[in-house]
C-alpha cells in the first residue's frame, strides 16, 4: 500500500507570528507529517472591508472585529515566507500554501517556486484563480467542501484548460473541449488530487459522509484524499482505510490560544497520534491475499485439530462415531476427512487420543 501523503495545517495558527510559524513547522517535523502548509493572502484582496465573520470565527474571535481586520492580523509577509520556505527545507518536510488571490498565486509560484498549491474549497467556483493556478504547471490539491460533482467537473475543466496552456480564449466551451481531450485528461490525472472536505470547524461527524470518497474516485478517476475539520483523529484514519491518498488536517500548539481555528485543531501530541495511527493502518492493510502468514504458520498445528482415538481401538476394529473423535494437536489427519474413516478397519492398535493414520 502506498503510503498516505499527511499535510499538517498550520493555516493561521501562527497567528500572525514567524516564532509561532517556525515552532508549528518543529510541531509537523516531530508528528512525522510530509508536508506542513499555510495560507498566503493579502486582506485587500481577499474580503471586502464590509465582509462578515463565519458563526465559527465570531465564536472564537472578537464578535465585533470585521473578517478584513481579523484577517489583516493574520498575514504572514513576503520575507516571513521566504524565511519559512528555508526553514522547512531545513527541517526536510515540504512546504505548501494555500494562494487566497491571484497576486498571492504568483507569489507562490514565481517566487517562492513551490513544488504543489493546495487551493481551498471556496475557491472551487474561482474560475480566474483556478486558471492561473494550472498555468503554472504545479501539481494541485483541490479542497471540494460545499460542491457537488458537477461543479468539480467545471473546476477541472479550467484546470485542464490551464495545463494545456490553450491558445484559446477561456469560455465554458473551451473548457469542456479541453477536458474531455485525451491530453487534458491525461494532464489533470497526473497533477490533481482532490480533497473531500466538509466546510464547517468543527465538522460534524453525521455529515462528514466518508463514502464520497468512492464516489469521487469513481466519477473523476482521480487521486482522491481527505481534508478533515472534524474533532479528533478517529475520521481522518478512518479515510486513510479508505483510501485517501492524503489526509490534510489542522493543528496548533494550543487550542486556547487566541484565533478563528485553534479551537478545531489538534494539539502537537494529538497530530503524532494520527500520524502514527495512519501508519499503523497502512501496515495492517496488507496485500488482499488470503493466505496464513507468517506470524501464524507457528500456531496452525496447535490450534487446529486432527482425528484422533476417543478410547482404544484394536486392529481391525471399525471406525465409528463412538471411538473416532477430533482433538489437538493438528498435525495428523485432518477432521475434514473425519467422515471417509468411517465404516473402515483399523489397520492397527490404537491407544486413547492417538492419532488415526
């Protein structure tokens, strides 16, 4: 089985703070996680200075403060990437983020040269983002919360626009052209993985509907993962059983900490439970081969049973229901010929519990 690619989302829960930022990348390195990843935006270009707050964030925030202002709060700047950006190589897990506007995109990519862009589920419905993106050629992790099948279609379809680098001008017509074409196809399934995800911190476990999962492998033929907001780790290793080839989920060094997601998020020692976890499944998910293994060729003999002598028996004597029973050990004549021995002539003496050869 090949091994679930874990992104740690740090997102916002930095707070603001490259000292955080770092210490939540030591957070990633010691969970085991592949990749760690933030989000890179610029307030101006990401809400209206009008724009409300979730219910969530105005649980965990200052009900009075508008999202621009919480948002302002929470940007990393340029050097602070550049800074994290060197920091991970450092500590050998890759650095992701999430570009929130185009200026951010090409930040990303032209600068920083990431290796992948995660795009979140409100951006689904972004065709000029969505299009900028697969310009540049980078694989993609592609949230769907809040979407249906349809709508993933129309978001691939601008991918595979994108990575085609069309001459055409972008129209619906053009994007579907460039879909069901055989290079688009072939583009797409080899540069985008699209994450399940429910839009809601925390998530709720009822409508968390894993099985998905199967449903978007089947329909789109692609990678498929997993992005959790739900609390705990028992649904996020549930979809590595399931096949997720990702599994993205939010952390923090402290839920009390102050901020719109700490209270969603796991802490540090719960992120190397999951990882671990994840691990775990991965080995026990084996190979599909119904065969004893390894470990129980040891055991087969004692615990399996053989025909045996249920009293003496002489030489010559028939076989019956009253003197042939089954018993361990199993290394002798296997109770499934139990009924061939019937009606047969001892072809020697028995003692109790010997057995029938």
């Amino acid at each position: 089985m090949r091994k679930t690619y874990i992104i740690a989302e740090a997102g916002v829960n930095h707070n603001g703070s490259i000292e955080l930022a770092r210490s939540l990348v030591d957070a990633a390195v010691e969970a085991g996680a592949n990749a760690v990843k933030f989000q890179t935006f610029k307030a101006e270009n990401l809400v209206s200075k009008k724009a409300p707050k979730a219910t969530y964030q105005k649980q965990t925030t200052d009900n009075e403060e508008s999202q621009f202002d919480m948002l302002k709060k929470l940007q990393l700047s340029e050097q602070d990437h550049f800074d994290l950006v060197e920091y991970c190589e450092q500590r050998a897990i890759d650095f992701i983020s999430t570009p929130f506007d185009i200026d951010s995109l090409h930040f990303l990519t032209h600068r920083l040269n990431v290796k992948s862009l995660k795009l979140s589920s409100g951006e689904i419905t972004n065709g000029p983002l969505l299009l900028e993106a697969s310009k540049t050629g980078k694989p993609i992790f592609l949230s769907t919360g809040m979407s249906t099948l349809s709508e993933i279609e129309a978001a691939l379809s601008v991918l595979a626009f994108g990575y085609l680098n069309s001459t055409e001008s972008p129209s619906k017509a053009q994007f579907q052209n460039a879909y069901f074409s055989d290079e688009g196809q072939k583009l797409i399934k080899t540069n985008v993985t699209l994450l399940h995800c429910t839009t809601e911190y925390p998530a709720p476990l009822e409508e968390v509907n894993l099985k998905v999962l199967h449903t978007m492998k089947h329909a789109f033929s692609l990678e498929v993962g997993y992005s959790d907001h739900t609390k705990g780790i028992a649904i996020p290793v549930a979809a590595a059983t399931m096949g997720a080839s990702v599994i993205e989920k939010h952390f923090t060094l402290d839920r009390n900490m102050p901020g719109p997601d700490h209270q969603a998020s796991l802490e540090p020692h719960e992120l190397k439970e999951m990882v671990q976890s994840i691990r775990d499944v991965e080995l026990a998910m084996g190979n599909s081969l119904k065969v004893p293994v390894k470990s129980e060729l040891n055991n087969i003999n004692i615990v399996r049973k053989s025909i045996v002598a249920l009293e003496e028996i002489k030489q010559g004597e028939i076989f019956s229901h009253h003197n042939l029973g089954v018993k361990r050990p199993g290394n002798g004549i296997s109770p499934m010929l139990y009924w061939d021995y019937l009606g047969k002539e001892a072809a020697k003496n028995y003692s109790q519990d010997d057995e029938i050869v």
